[in-house]
C-alpha cells in the first residue's frame, strides 16, 4: 500500500472508533456499534484521550476546588500506577502532600499486593531504583519513597510548571519525578493542562510520541523513522486531518463533524488535537497488526 493508501486506512480506524463511542455513549444505542470485527473483539482506547475511564477516573478530582500543588501530587501518583482507582483504592483517598505518610503506604500496598496487581499493564514504568538503599526490588516502594520526597518541593514544582512553557514543561515534569520517563512525563503534563489552575497551554502545545505511536508511524509510512521524523510525521498527519475526513465526506459520507466529540473548549475543535493523533497512532499499530494477520494478546471486550 502507498503511503496515501496507509493515511487513509489510519483515518478510517480513527472515525471508526470515534463512531462506536459516539454509537455507545452520546446515542446510547444497544451494540453492536461497528461491523468491523477486529473493533468487536479487541479493546481499544477511546480517540480523545480525555474520554477514557483512565483519564476521568483523575479529571473527577482535578475539576474539583482543590489547589495546584494536590491535584499535581495525585496526578503523579495516579500516572505511576495508572489504573482507574489507584487513588480510591490503592491510596485509600486523595492524597495531601502535607501529610504523606510513606510508613503507613508501604504496608497498605504490601497488603493491597499479596491479593492484586498494583499496576496497570497499559505501560511500562521505570524499572531503576529511585533509593537503591532501601527494597531497591520492589517498585512501589519506590515510588512511594519518590513521592515522599517530592512532597515537600510541590510548590516549587506548580511555580516552575506555571511560569515556564510548554516546551519547557516536558523538562521540568522530568527534573521533579525522577522516575519518569519521556512518554510518563508527557502524561503527567497532559492530565496538568485538564486542571485549569495547573498551566495555562493546552494539549496541542506540545508533544511526546510514544513507543506505540512511533512504531505506528512506521507503519504507516513504511519505514523506520527517527524521532524528530516521527514527531515531524504526527505533526503532519495532524495538519492534514481535516483534508482526509473532507475526502471521507466525498467519497463515503461519512462526516468526522456528526460524530466527533461536541466539546468546543477541546483543542482544535472539531478536529482532533496533536496528542490524540498520537495516542491514535498507537491503537492504529494494535489494530493494523491483527488486521494483518500477526497475533496479539486478546482482550476481549464485549460489544
């Protein structure tokens, strides 16, 4: 297939997808929503990243009256763990950072894992110690002694992130959570740009592609891309989205603007925004790998 051929197949996962959840949640219609049996059979996640449980099992709290430096603690804390009630369940609670007690969550999570998995196998987190003096071996633990630490700089954190841009944000995330990767930091400053008293930029601000996305773009354009090619082509298929939804229209009918998200304070409304091509991109590598034959872990999701 030709790289038009490949962009093409990629938009058309993209309204697809959107047009289950919009089928599901806006229309509330009985399933099934999509003919396509890959999308009947294998979860994916939602197009807009703000629309998964992930994203508002945290948005819940950082919608609320709460101040900057605790709606940034528990966005951290949440990213780590990243499952829909780390903070409910795992933590017990919203987090204060004015009284972490580090000594108190160890035994609750020594608990909590001798029944359950802490993690969410949605991605990797660091593996290196964050103290290798004290169970360098177990990572929550780790992770807990990190956010102990970072407790008491949370509002050196909040003024660097508030006084600082968005290209800069991505630096400062990485120097205050040391544990965090690329793609962890760029989470954790996009669940930041949903607090409205957190940044002032937006999720169309700046960029991180991650491992799935990168190899998505590869995909597409059939070949393995470097990094700055692989933000350059995200960037691309960002700017030309409304181009290929306009052919979609001509040649199909099917019209991106019936069944998009209808949130006009959404970044570049009613297109979708730099962030979620890329989280896109990712769901494209998944859906593209089974469509073309090759196995993948199935999870099933019942539509």
């Amino acid at each position: 297939m030709t790289n038009k051929n490949m962009i093409e197949a990629f938009f058309a996962f993209v309204y697809e997808r959107q047009n289950i959840w919009h089928k599901r949640s806006f229309l509330q219609l009985p399933a099934p929503w999509t003919e396509d049996k890959i999308l009947q059979t294998y979860k994916f996640c939602n197009v807009y990243r703000e629309l998964d449980g992930g994203t508002l099992a945290i948005t819940k709290y950082l919608q609320q009256e709460y101040s900057p430096e605790q709606k940034l603690f528990n966005i951290v804390a949440y990213r780590f763990f990243n499952r829909r009630n780390t903070i409910d369940h795992l933590f017990g609670g919203l987090l204060n950072p004015q009284d972490f007690d580090f000594l108190a969550y160890e035994r609750r999570f020594d608990n909590i894992k001798k029944q359950e998995n802490i993690f969410s196998n949605a991605y990797l987190v660091s593996s290196h110690a964050y103290n290798p003096t004290y169970r360098p071996q177990d990572k929550h633990v780790q992770i807990l002694l990190m956010l102990n630490d970072l407790k008491s700089k949370m509002s050196a954190f909040v003024a660097d992130l508030q006084t600082h841009n968005a290209a800069e944000g991505l630096q400062i995330v990485r120097r205050y959570v040391p544990l965090a990767g690329d793609f962890l930091c760029g989470q954790i400053l996009l669940d930041a740009t949903y607090a409205g008293n957190l940044v002032s930029y937006t999720a169309d601000d700046f960029l991180v592609v991650g491992p799935g996305a990168h190899w998505g773009l590869n995909i597409i354009f059939n070949t393995k891309l470097s990094k700055p090619e692989a933000q350059e082509k995200c960037r691309y298929l960002y700017q030309i989205q409304a181009q290929i939804f306009a052919e979609m229209k001509a040649q199909t009918g099917r019209n991106w603007q019936d069944i998009c998200w209808q949130n006009q304070t959404y970044p570049n409304y009613p297109y979708l925004c730099l962030h979620d091509v890329q989280n896109s991109l990712c769901e494209f590598r998944k859906y593209w790998r089974l469509k073309s034959g090759e196995k993948a872990k199935k999870r099933y999701f019942k539509i």
